[in-house]
C-alpha cells in the first residue's frame, strides 16, 4: 500500500511538473484574459439577456481582437519612442522627487523604485521587440483565453466551489471573497479610472503639441503609474506640460490644458468618485496596495499589478483567521 501511495504520488508530481511547463509560457495572457473577463464581465451579462450567451461572448471578443491588433501595430510602430519617451520622463520625475528635501531611508527607496521600474520596462519592452511572432502568439492565446472564460464562467464558478474542502470551506469562502473584493477594487475602481485617465493624458499631449505618438503614449503610461502613488497622481503630468507651454510662450495653450487637466484627470474625478463611491469603496489599503501594485510588478511584470495586491490581500486574510483562531483557543481554555 505504501508503494502504491509513493508511485501515485510520484506520477502525480510528475503530471503537475509536465502542465506547469506547457502552462507557463502562456501564463501571463491566460491571467490577462481572466482580468478583462472580469473587468467585462456585468456588461456581457447585460448583453445576454438581449443577445445571448454566446453572441455576447462573441462580439466582446470581436471587440478584444481588435483592440489587440491595434495594440501589436502600436507596440511595432511606436513602441521604441515610447520606450525612451518613457524612461525619460520617469527619471525626471523621480530627479525631481530625490531633490526634495526627504529623510534617508525614503531617498533610497525612491532611488531603488525608480531604477527597478526603469530595468523591469526596459527588459520587458526588449523581450518582445525582437519577438513580435511571440507577442502575437501570446495575443492569440489571450483572446482565446477571454471567450472561454466568458462562455464558461457559471461553470467555472461551480467547479471552483465544488473543490472547496468542507474541513475548512469557511476559510477558503474568506479567500474567496477576499479575492473578489480586492479585484473589485483594484480593477474595476482604480485600473478602469486610470487607465481612462492616461488615454485622456495621451490625447491631449498629442493634440497641444507637446509630444509625438510615442511620448504621448508614454505620458498616458507615466498618468497611470503615477495614479498608483499616494499624494501624487496624474495632476503631475498635466502640470508639467502646463509649465512646458507657459514657459514656451504658449500661454493660451497651458491654461487650456490646465483646465483640460483640472477637470479630467486630477484633481475634479477624483473628488467626483470619492463621493459617489465612498471613501472605503474607493480601494483597498494604500499600504497594501502600494506594496503589491510596485511589487508585483518588479517580481512579475504588468501582470504583477494583479497577482500582488491580491496574495497582499489572501495573506492579511489568513493572518486575521489565524488571529481569530489563536484568541478563541485562548478564550476557551480561560
């Protein structure tokens, strides 16, 4: 019987070792395509009561495909502009931000923040510019990825219950839940606004004249990174180029996108949401969340922005069970 159990347990090593080879390669679009779904997915339940499951999960797939050619043309037209467009911006703001008068301790941070996000870019752009065959094939699984999840989503909710180990079905409902929560929060709160926020930034880079495509879009990506800091947020590119064209003579041009910058990017939504939504709603513990977001990203890549205020969040939830746990034990035996 103990022989059995070790050659049972030996292929079953060896099958996970063999899946997590053919799964890692495409991990990162599988886990992109989960995000949208996610993101997209009370809108396909609208669609569905008027259309169909699957006619909904088609057109917003349709709308992902292009969506993603677009974003392949981008990255081989433009992406090497936006890679030093980019890297140029975030070292003049972090020079600027390492300038102010900050205690030691977070001069170094900064100083190592700013470096990492710079080599963790720089890396990632590389690693597909010279593989746009890759990047495509990465796409093409994403999008496959993204119907499967939609058209299947009730009975993946189902089978993901059903696994759940009745010992302790209460503790993996808190992860669950927790889970859910902080990709409300992260995804549908604070990535959908500052991603709209950077796409506004963009356009009106480009439209004033500050910057060709490249820098425009890299000025889009530096609004979203800085909407992740506390404090700071996408009121800092704005300004930057308000101050460019004051300083231009272009003083018609820098109250216009001053005023363009005030009212849709920062400071006005974010007052604007922060009632609606709530303070508490807004998202989840700026602690966290900073940590995870600029964390995971270093470890992981884009993808990290998820996968790290989400393990932040499961662990803060096992400490408070474990917690919980450990002060009833005390009660009882008291």
């Amino acid at each position: 019987m103990e022989l059995e159990t070790a050659v049972w347990i030996g292929v079953s090593l060896g099958i996970l070792y063999l899946t997590w080879q053919t799964v890692s390669p495409v991990l990162s679009p599988i886990i992109i395509a989960v995000t949208l779904a996610y993101i997209l997915y009370p809108l396909h339940e609208k669609l569905s009561f008027k259309i169909g499951n699957r006619w909904s999960a088609l057109f917003l797939t349709s709308l992902i495909t292009l969506v993603s050619f677009l974003f392949i043309l981008g990255f081989a037209l433009w992406m090497n502009d936006v890679k030093y467009s980019l890297t140029g911006y975030v070292d003049t703001f972090f020079k600027w931000l390492l300038g102010l008068n900050l205690p030691p301790s977070a001069y170094d941070l900064l100083q190592r923040l700013s470096q990492a996000i710079t080599d963790r870019f720089n890396s990632y752009v590389l690693g597909y510019t010279y593989s746009l065959p890759k990047l495509a094939l990465q796409v093409i699984v994403m999008v496959f990825s993204f119907y499967g999840v939609l058209i299947n989503a009730h009975s993946i909710k189902r089978e993901v219950y059903s696994l759940l180990p009745p010992s302790n079905r209460t503790l993996a409902l808190k992860l669950i839940n927790r889970a859910g929560e902080t990709l409300h929060h992260i995804l549908r709160g604070w990535l959908l606004v500052s991603i709209g926020k950077g796409v506004l930034m963009a356009i009106a880079l480009y439209i004033f004249g500050i910057s060709n495509v490249g820098g425009s879009i890299a000025g889009g990506i530096l609004t979203v990174i800085l909407e992740l800091l506390p404090v700071v947020g996408g009121w800092v590119v704005w300004l930057g180029a308000g101050f460019y064209l004051f300083t231009s003579g272009m003083v018609g041009h820098a109250l216009a996108i001053s005023l363009y910058g005030v009212t849709l990017i920062s400071p006005l939504p974010d007052i604007l949401l922060s009632k609606r939504l709530g303070k508490r709603q807004w998202g989840v513990n700026a602690l966290v969340s900073l940590v995870g977001i600029f964390g995971g990203y270093i470890a992981f890549g884009f993808v990290g922005i998820i996968i790290g205020p989400v393990s932040l969040s499961l662990l803060i939830t096992l400490l408070e069970e474990w917690k919980r746990a450990k002060n009833s034990k005390g009660q009882t035996a008291s």
